[in-house]
C-alpha cells in the first residue's frame, strides 16, 4: 500500500478509479467510483491497501503541505 502528502487543491479536482480502490478522507472508493474536489479543499488521507490506477485532472499547482 502507500500514500500520498496532504496537499490543498489549486484548482478542482476530478478523480475516476480505473483500477482497484483507495480511500479519500475515509470514503472507500472502488472501480467506477468518481470522486471531486473543489478548489481551496485539502486532502490529509489518501490511501491504498492494494494499489490502484486513477484518472486524476487537476492542477499542477497543488500545495503540498507537511
């Protein structure tokens, strides 16, 4: 498994799971799941157990936070 920094989104955020599942703030999210984030929101947990495949638009501009 693995996870990604807390960052705050610059722009919105869409996200489409193609493969597998994670988690988003404590939302499951599974193959067909579609998930968005609206601009200025900031993500702390996101997760996998198993891995996964996304289709993420956003924008190069999020801020990573530590």
């Amino acid at each position: 498994g693995t996870s990604y920094a807390p960052h705050r989104h610059a722009a919105v955020e869409e996200l489409y799971v193609l493969e597998g599942g994670c988690s988003i703030a404590g939302r499951e999210l599974a193959v067909g799941d579609y998930h968005r984030a609206e601009a200025g929101t900031v993500h702390h947990d996101t997760s996998t157990d198993d891995g996964c495949l996304l289709l993420i638009i956003s924008s190069p501009q999020n801020e990573l936070l530590k």
